[in-house]
C-alpha cells in the first residue's frame, strides 16, 4: 500500500498529493473485504534546508477495523 502511495506522488510530481487518498491492500482473499481498504490523510510540508529545498509527505492511513500505518517520504 505504501508503494501506492508513492507511486501515486511519483505521477504528479512536482505537485503535491491531495490532502486524501484512498489505498487497498493487495493479495489473496482481499476483495470485497472492507478492513482493506484505508483512508489516507496525507500532508505536504516544504523543508529548507542549507542545500535547498523539498517536500516531506507523511500520509497516516486508517481502515474500518482501527488499523493503521504511516507512511513518510521525501521528494526533491
């Protein structure tokens, strides 16, 4: 799912994710099942650092069942 996510940013870039995403868990016995299915709150926040600049994008991501998992990354 974090893959998705990323590849998700990877497409828009260099635009920012929307502020929700929606991802499902991939593999056997997984359609229809509503505990695969998350909702992602996704921010974008600008870093400066000496050497420039880029975004760090965190995305917390929760299901029906109170799962969760956060996923963070950078891109330039």
């Amino acid at each position: 799912m974090a893959s998705d996510i990323y590849a998700n940013a990877s497409r828009r870039f260099p635009r920012k994710l929307p502020a929700a995403l929606k991802v499902s868990a991939h593999g056997t016995n997984t359609a229809g099942d509503a505990r695969a299915r998350y909702q992602c709150r996704v921010s974008n926040k600008l870093v400066s650092t000496r050497s420039g600049h880029f975004r760090r994008t965190t995305a917390l991501c929760v299901n029906v069942g109170g799962d969760n998992f956060v996923f963070a990354f950078d891109t330039a």
